[in-house]
C-alpha cells in the first residue's frame, strides 16, 4: 500500500528555534498513526505544516504521490486534509449545525442558507455518534465535552481523506471516548487516514497501529504499537529510562484543615460532605458531568451554593468571592487554563503575581516591581519552569511550563490549600512527573490537596483518599488500601437509588 502523506526532510526554523530538524514521516489511508513526544517536541509544528498554517524551512510533502507546497489551511482543507484542534474553535452564539457547517454553508437555489438540511444532516451524525446533543441547541450553552463533538461531528460532515485529531479525548467522557472510537474505527473503514496526538499513551493499543516518537524536534523512531510496551515509548519520549512515573509516596496525615456539611446547589449537586487534613491528598473521580467541578467552584466562591455549612480549620466559613478564599490561602488550579487559569498575553512576572497584588502593593496602591521579580525569580528556579526569561509571555510556554506558573502563583500566594482540577490535561508524561513531585513536596510541607481527575491511572497513582461521585452527589468514599480501577468504575457508575 502507497503513503496517502510523506513528509520529507521536513525542517522548521523560527528565528533562534530549531522547531523541527530533518523529520520524514509516511501516513497510510485507513490507519491511525500517532504522534508522541514532550511539549515542545515539534509535535504542533509539525502538524501546522501538513495542514498549511506553517512553510517549512526546508523539505518536501508529498500528498497521494504528487509534491504539494501548501500556502494556506485553505489549500490543505481542499486537498481533504482535517484537523480537530486541542483548543477549540465554536462559534458559541450559534447553534450546533451552524458550527458545523460553518464556512461551508448548504444553500437553496435562491441563494438562502437551507438550514432544514443543515440541521437534518447534522443531527444524523450527531445521532449516529451516539451524543445526546440537538442540532439546533446553542453552542455555548454546551459543556467543554460536548463543544469538542460538534469539532469531530464537523470533521465527519467534510469527507476528509486525512484527519488530524490533537488531543481529541482530553475533555471527553469514557462513555463520549468510547464513541469517539467508534467514529475512528469507522473512519479508517473507509481508508481515511488518521494523524493521532495523545499524551494518554494507554490510547495507543485500542486505536492505533503505528508510532512515531519525537524529541526536541527530531524523530526518534516509527514503531508498530503492537511491538513495543508504554514503558519503551516513554522512555524514547524523555530519552532516558523513567523511574516510578507518579513518584509515589506515603504522606504523614495531620490536623483537619476543611470540613464540608451536606453542600447544597439544586439541580448541581447535593448533599456534599467531605474532610480534608493537612499533609494529604484527596482525589475526586467520578465521570464528566458527575458534578466535581461545580463543587470545588463553590468552595473556591466562584459559584454560590444554596446551602450547607463549609468549616476551616474548625471554623465554620462563609466563601461569598474568590477573594475571600484567597484571602484565607485557597488556591485553584482551574480546568481549562488557557481560559481561567492565565493571562497569557501577558508575561511570567505578572501572571505569578497576579493573586497577590492586593497584599503587596504599596499605601499608595501601586505594584511592588522588586517583590514581583523577586517571588518570580524564586518559583521559577524551583519549579524549574523552562523559559528564556521571566517576561517571557505565557502564550509562548508550553502546556507544561504554563501549569507550573499556575502552581507557582498559587505558592506565591501562600496557599496551603490547592484545589486541582484536571491539573496534568494536555502535558507531557515528563512534564506530568515533574508536576507530581511538586504536589508531593506540598503536602510533604503541611499542605492539603484536593484534586480532580478523569485519568484513572492518575487517581490510582497519586491519590491518598478517593472520593466518587456520580449524578451530584458522593457515591462512595476509598482509603488508601482500597484505590483501585474496578472499586472506583463500581462507585463511579451506580445509582443513588441502587446505593441505598
């Protein structure tokens, strides 16, 4: 069988970066290939080219045989190549078809759009994914997992011979993953050809045949999945033999830092309680949707619950604003960062301050530029964030380096209790170790986490209690002895009713 796609001797440079350096690699229709590699590995770059947004410097790609220069996306759309961004591009004023159909619009004879069959159309492949979404409902009215299927409902609309999927599942449900493959599965049915970036590496063996391994820009290897285990692939990823991924440790249990009574929002979630100490960390799993979020928002006072009695260290405490969690040194790491959690135009500097300006500023209300540079110089040498220098803008980290800069706002901030929501989505299996210790070393320090994950390995790997919730409210609560896939699949998936 022919490469539907080569790249050839591909070379990207940008001034002072080699982003990529001699890489070739064949792409064959009705195959998923993968593309792995640490941040800033040339993973994006790469795919940036093949899909017209980047020239490379040096090197040919060749698409069913015939050498193509791609100026534009436009050119790589019409040649059939699709890609299904990490970061999502929803018009959220309109509805679900519109998004879909959006640039390629269905017209009548008359020249008016036909937004009958562009709902009909739409709502078969949404009804064939096997999602409960409407056609006609608003896009931003959708939560972030059901916003990623209109992105692959709108890939399947285009007939693509080649699609690119990056990181296609890091918002998704098992159950919305599980139909994900079924539309992959079918795609490559019809001898599509499917680029795949995951940094979930256990995706590798249900969907995929081949590898290829990239680092700092270089192409390591092509490997076939079914020949190699996880442990080689992260390993040719960092270039040296990892050690225990998730550092796992036994932390000392102390005093009782917050204390939550039968946390009330209606029709969110219901009936909450819950402790956490200091010296721990306090994992919460359950499936999208089950509700976890909205709980820690309300802690955190970004969201207000209708009732229950939240107390701090033995105090009972009324959280209004996020100020005031703040106040009392109660740090969020937010699900979606690049939304929530960062200013990313602006830089370093300004972004680990940022919660602490209020109680650094002079009597005047102005900003004390040497405490900044000073708390930035600190946190970056301990977290080791890897930047050209501390007014480097966080638009240019990688995903990464951006979250241990939310981390470091956090410490900066004083916080001894860190909520974590999703906290390693979108990094690197380097960068995910890295962040690990760090959390490690907090508790190990006196302080509480409490965090939120849908990576059951993670919660398994990291966690020292496990709390599951499902439909809004807490199905079942695991000790360290207790943390396991099948317990929390059993919590995570039955009734309230079938519990009681």
């Amino acid at each position: 069988m022919e490469p539907i796609l080569q790249v050839k001797n591909i070379s990207k440079e940008f001034p002072g970066v080699k982003a990529l350096t001699d890489v070739s690699v064949d792409f064959y229709p009705g195959e998923v290939h993968t593309l792995v590699g640490e941040n800033g590995a040339g993973k994006s770059t790469l795919i940036k080219i093949i899909s017209g947004v980047y020239i490379p410097t040096k090197g040919n790609i060749f698409f069913e045989g015939k050498k193509i220069e791609f100026t534009s996306p436009k050119q790589a759309i019409d040649k059939g190549i699709a890609v299904i961004h990490q970061e999502l591009s929803i018009a959220k004023d309109l509805t679900v078809a519109q998004n879909v159909w959006l640039g390629r619009e269905i017209k009548k004879k008359s020249g008016f759009l036909d937004m009958a069959t562009m709902n009909k159309k739409t709502q078969e492949i949404l009804d064939f994914m096997e999602v409960d979404i409407k056609a006609q409902e608003i896009a931003g009215e959708l939560n972030a997992a059901q916003q990623q299927m209109i992105e692959i409902a709108k890939v399947i609309s285009q007939d693509a011979k080649i699609v690119v999927m990056d990181e296609p599942t890091s918002s998704l449900s098992n159950h919305e993953i599980d139909a994900l493959f079924k539309q992959v599965k079918i795609l490559k049915e019809h001898n599509v050809a499917i680029i795949y970036i995951t940094h979930r590496l256990k995706e590798l063996t249900e969907i995929c045949e081949r590898v290829t391994v990239l680092r700092d820009g270089c192409k390591v290897d092509t490997m076939m999945v079914k020949d190699v285990t996880e442990k080689h692939i992260v390993n040719s990823m960092v270039g040296r033999e990892m050690g225990d991924y998730y550092n796992k440790k036994t932390h000392k249990r102390g005093a009782e830092v917050l204390r939550v009574e039968n946390l009330t929002k209606k029709g969110v979630f219901e009936n909450i309680s819950f402790t956490l100490y200091e010296g721990e960390i306090l994992g919460f799993s359950g499936l999208v949707g089950a509700g976890r979020t909205e709980v820690m928002l309300a802690l955190f006072g970004a969201e207000h619950a209708d009732f229950g009695k939240v107390y701090l260290r033995g105090k009972e405490f009324h959280i209004n604003a996020p100020k005031e969690a703040i106040d009392h040194n109660i740090g969020l790491v937010t699900e979606d960062r690049r939304r929530t959690g960062l200013l990313l135009e602006k830089n370093i500097v300004e972004n680990i301050a940022l919660p602490s300006l209020v109680y650094r500023s002079d009597k005047f209300g102005f900003v004390n530029t040497k405490w900044e540079k000073k708390v930035a110089e600190e946190y970056m040498s301990k977290l080791k964030v890897k930047a050209p220098d501390m007014y480097t803008r966080l638009a240019n980290l990688s995903g990464g380096n951006q979250q241990k800069v939310i981390l470091a706002k956090w410490l900066a901030a004083e916080s001894n209790i860190l909520i974590l929501d999703e906290p390693t989505r979108g990094i690197d299996v380097n960068a995910r170790s890295e962040f690990y210790t760090l959390m490690h070393e907090f508790v190990d320090n006196g302080g509480a986490i409490i965090m939120i994950s849908s990576e059951m390995p993670e919660v398994i790997g990291v966690s020292d209690r496990v709390i599951v919730m499902r439909e809004g409210r807490i199905s079942g609560e695991l000790q360290k002895n207790e943390v396991d896939e099948q317990n929390i699949i059993m919590l995570a998936s039955i009734t309230s009713d079938a519990k009681n």
